[in-house]
C-alpha cells in the first residue's frame, strides 16, 4: 500500500511518498520502503526530492550543520559536493546559509542544485527530518547520529602562518641584538688592586680639598714600597693602610675645612715623606724637643678628653720643635686621631716631592683617657 | 529483608537520554559552563519571568535532586567564569544535564517569539535596516545587554571581548539562533551533543 506522509512546519514542508509492509487493511502498518521525498520551502520555487540515499545524506548534513549552529564550532570536513557527499551546507552572507545538494533531474541526471536559506528555514528543514526519524510509523530503521566533534577535529583558533610570525619575530630580533652587541668591543679585564684604588681616592680628595700644591704622588703604593725597602724603618705598607684608613673617615671633613687644617691624608703623606729624613742625634736636643712636645700637647688637648681608651702615636718632630707628621701604633688611635691635638699642630710642607733633608727626632707620644701624656723618644733601630 | 539504606539515588530518568560525554576530565569544560550560563541570560532576556520560570521548570522536570533551590541555581551558574561573582567550583556532568534540559524545555515555550525574533532579524538585515526598528527585537536586545553588563565581570578577558553594544547584540542574536535549534524535537540531544564539540577525546 502507497503510504504519503507530510510533515509540515511554518518554513517548510517534507513529503515522504513510501510502501508500507504490513498487511493492506492495516492502517497502523509502518512504512517501510521509501519512495520518494520532497522539501518544499514556502516562498521558493526550488524544491528538494531524491530517494533514500538523498534523504540519509540530508540528514546528515544538516545535523551536522544545526550542530556547528549550535557550538559556534564549524566542521572542518566539510568539503566540496561530491558523490560521496551529495549534500553540503555552508554559511553564506548576510546570516543566510547555502545547501548545494547534488539531485537528479527529470532526466535522470545529476545536477548540483543550490538553495540559499535562511536561519529559520535550515532549523525547520532540521526539525521535519528530526520528526521523520521520531515517527515510529515512517521509516522505523532510520537513526540519529549525533556526536559531539573530536578535538582533533577541531582546528586551531590561529592559523599555522599567523602562528610562526611571532616565532620569527623573536628570532629574528634575536638575531639583530646579536649582530648589534657584536659590534661592541669586548671591556677590558681591569685587575686594581685595593690599595691602588683607595690611594686613588684619597688624591683626588686631597686635590679638591687642598691648594693642590700638597698633592702627593709619593703616596702612590709602589713609591712607598721601594721607599720601605731602602730605608727598612717604618713598614710602608702600613702607613699607606693608615693613610687609607683615615682618608676614608675624614675625606668629607678634608674637602670642607679650610687650609691650615690638616688632614689626616696630608699628615700620613708628610710621615712617609719622613722616612728617608735624617735623625737627630743630640741627646740634648731630643730632650728638649720632648719637653717641648709635651708642653705643646698638653696645652692643646681638649678638656674634657674625648676618647676613652690609650691612643699611642709616632710622631715626628723637627729640631725646629715642628710637628711633622704622625702614625697610629693601636686602632683606637685610628679612631680617635680627631680627639687629640695632632691633626691640627701637624706642619704641612708647602712642596710635598721635595726630600726632607733636615734631621728629625721619632717619639711615641701616649694619650691616656685621664688626660695624662707621655712622651718618649724612638730611637731608629725600633 | 531489611535494607540499612536507602537505595542510592540515580539520577532522573530524563537526564538518562543524554548520554555521557568521554571528556579527559570528570568535570565540565569551560565551554559548556559558559554557554549554558548565556543561554539562560538570553531566555531571561526574552522572558521577563525568566528567572523564576527556570525555577519553576527544575520543579516541573523533576530535577530537584540535582538543583535543589535557588541558591545552588546561581551557584551553578557562577561557575561560568566570566561572571563577576564566578566560583571556582566545576560543573558536574548531571547539573549540566540538568541545564540542559531546562534550557530547551524553556526555549520551546518560547518558540514563537524565538522565531518572530529571527525572522524579523533577516528582513531587517535583508533591508540594511538597523535592530531597533523592530521593536520587540530591540526590547530583547536592550534587555540582554543590560543583564550581561550587570552579571558579568568586565575585567575578564572573555567579557572584554564584548565591551561594545554592537558585539553584545551579536552575542545576543547567535544565542537567539541557538534556542531555536534548542526548540526543535531532538533538542535536548543536540544542544548536548553540540556542547561538547571539540573536547572529546
């Protein structure tokens, strides 16, 4: 018996033409055998009819279509129309979609037919095929197949050339700093010593401090050295750490006070300039130097005394009674130097290069924290 | 025989048409979490009931034992992370189910508005004409915009994606386009199966 069944929804219409099975007078007998299907869209003349085959490839498509509606995924499958794919939807402009289906004519040959609809007409041509497959009475072995995409399938937000631009941005920009810091020269390994730094810094301190008549080039490590070594007296190297010392302490007070103020630097430079002078022999002599000396200092030490702890000195002294220069014998004598009268009674020469050629006596004066001082000569072998 | 137990609850029968997904975690992903969530905000934008018609349909479908009350509707809803007060908790398998299944129950009460909506959208684009000369179009559109800019968290970068009225009202019309397909006999199944494009494995 020739089953028709319509399926009709607001923008189109599915006419299934079919053979049912079961016995003639059974009007409930489902149907079995496709015939014929015809899509009709109200308001356009094209129509959609094939068999079977047409009908399953529809189906497909379209759910799989409504399904890429539905995510905002598209399927990366789709392809041109082909025989093994007779129907392809794809977005078309202005929120309209195109189905191009490949269906015989009326001559039986096969011609790619194109149909562009809209939003609700692709839903309502998905719902009529939805309602056949629900229908138990037409067609009950047709089935469904819904899946939701494999991730494979699903391509990459960026393209693969949009992907390497910034690769090959950053390896080329690699390449260009690379080219440029080559350019460069390669900085020279520069091995300073500490002390040649230091000493360094205490020139220029004393320059800017000073006339810049007292700048002392014999303060320079390797000048004091070879001095030491001639003279064998005071180790050089130790007073050139004194010097250093103290330039670190005062330098700020050595580039403020004004220029009779000595500082520490020039006192240490007047030292060393010291070692190769000559001694004063007379014992008379150095006697009254002592007496000398101690009056000087007593008078100038400040009262009430500073420091807290012995401070012992070497000072030199010429046969004239000048204070020539002085060299700490303990660390809290570093400390302290400001405390006692030393700094200012020391006599800066006026032309530091120039040799010492007059004889000068060595004592090792001691500030106790009472206020009490001694004084005692040195002879040279000490 | 005396049972110390009660039997373990298995989920409603009407979530069992929607089969499991085999995602390479227990939870939703991030997409279905979203999507759901805007899906809801459209049909809250359509019906200015909404929000209490979701309610109502959880109660109605019997999926109380899932989205027990209000409180745990929003809270479900907060997962999507573009929200302003996101939680960070995931998505069960059977709540999105669950949604699911609310949503299309919902947008098939609305289908002839749904599709008054889009017709009318494809004469105006057909005439070049601009969404507010169609006046229920507009209302649903003004109405969307509003509940996403008050929900959502305008620091985040998917939010930001959307800070202009024009991409909202896209936003508002592909969601449209998605109830629809949400109204139709395989519905449910097909929103299901489309939510999870591209994450299974």
């Amino acid at each position: 018996m020739t089953v028709l069944r319509h399926y009709t929804l607001p923008n189109c219409s599915l006419m299934v033409e079919g053979l049912s099975s079961g016995e003639e007078t059974d009007p409930m007998a489902p149907m079995t055998v496709l015939l014929n299907t015809e899509f009709t869209f109200p308001g356009m003349k094209e129509t959609l009819s094939g068999g079977r085959e047409f009908l399953e490839a529809l189906a497909k498509a379209v759910g799989r279509y409504s399904q890429s509606i539905l995510s905002g995924i598209s399927d990366p499958t789709v392809e041109a129309v082909s025989e093994t794919r007779p129907v392809v939807l794809q977005p078309s402009e202005n929120h309209r979609h195109q189905l191009t289906a490949k269906v015989a004519d009326s001559h039986g040959k096969d011609v790619d037919k194109t149909l562009t609809l809209s939003t609700v007409q692709i839903f309502d041509l998905q719902e009529a095929i939805d309602q056949l497959v629900a229908d138990a009475q037409t067609l009950p072995d047709m089935t469904l197949h819904m899946a939701p995409l494999h991730r494979r399938h699903v391509r990459p937000a960026e393209p693969v050339s949009k992907q390497v631009v910034p690769v090959a941005a950053g390896v080329s920009m690699l390449a260009a700093s690379a080219a440029l810091l080559f350019m460069l020269p390669v900085p020279e390994v520069r091995i300073e010593t500490e002390d040649q730094e230091t000493t360094s810094q205490v020139e220029s301190e004393t320059d800017s401090g000073d006339t810049g008549a007292s700048s002392p080039p014999d303060l320079e490590g390797p000048d004091v050295d070879a001095d030491s070594d001639t003279t064998g007296t005071t180790s050089a190297t130790s007073s050139d750490a004194d010097a250093d010392i103290n330039a670190d302490a005062e330098g700020a007070d050595a580039t403020v006070e004004a220029a009779p103020v000595v500082t520490q630097a020039e006192a240490a430079a007047a030292l060393t300039r010291l070692s190769t002078a000559p001694e004063v022999i007379d014992p008379e002599a150095i006697a009254r130097l002592e007496t000398d000396l101690l009056a000087v200092l007593e008078s100038e030490l400040a009262n009430p005394v500073q420091f807290e702890e012995v401070l012992i000195y070497r000072v030199a002294v010429s046969e004239s009674g000048d204070l020539l220069g002085y060299k700490y014998d303990n660390d809290p004598a570093i400390e302290s130097v400001n405390d006692t009268p030393l700094p200012e009674l020391t006599f800066v020469p006026v032309d530091p290069e120039q040799v010492l050629e007059e004889p000068v006596a060595q004592f090792r004066v001691t500030f106790e924290p009472d206020g009490a001082i001694a004084v005692e000569p040195i002879s040279d072998s000490e | 025989m005396q049972v110390d137990s009660p039997p373990a609850q298995s989920s409603p029968l009407i979530l069992e048409t929607l089969p499991n997904p085999s995602l390479p975690t227990p939870d939703c992903p991030r997409r279905v979490r979203v999507d759901l969530d805007l899906l809801m905000l459209a049909i809250e934008a359509l019906d200015v009931a909404g929000s209490e018609a979701l309610l109502k349909t959880v109660e109605q479908l019997a999926l109380k034992a899932i989205i027990s009350g209000r409180v745990k509707l929003w809270l479900i809803r907060g997962t999507n992370p573009m929200r302003r007060h996101s939680q960070r908790s995931p998505m069960s398998i059977d709540e999105a189910k669950a949604l699911t299944v609310v949503v299309c129950f919902l947008a098939k009460r609305l289908t002839v508005l749904i599709r008054q909506l889009l017709l009318g959208y494809q004469q105006l684009s057909d005439k070049q004409l601009g969404l507010e000369h169609h006046f229920r179009l507009a209302d649903y559109l003004q109405r969307f915009r509003s509940l996403f800019k008050a929900r959502m968290n305008p620091q985040r970068a998917g939010v930001i994606a959307y800070s202009t009225d024009d991409k909202l009202n896209e936003l508002a019309m592909m969601l449209l386009t998605r109830l629809l397909f949400c109204t139709g006999t395989q519905g449910p199944q097909r929103l299901w199966s489309s939510l999870f494009d591209g994450e299974v494995v």
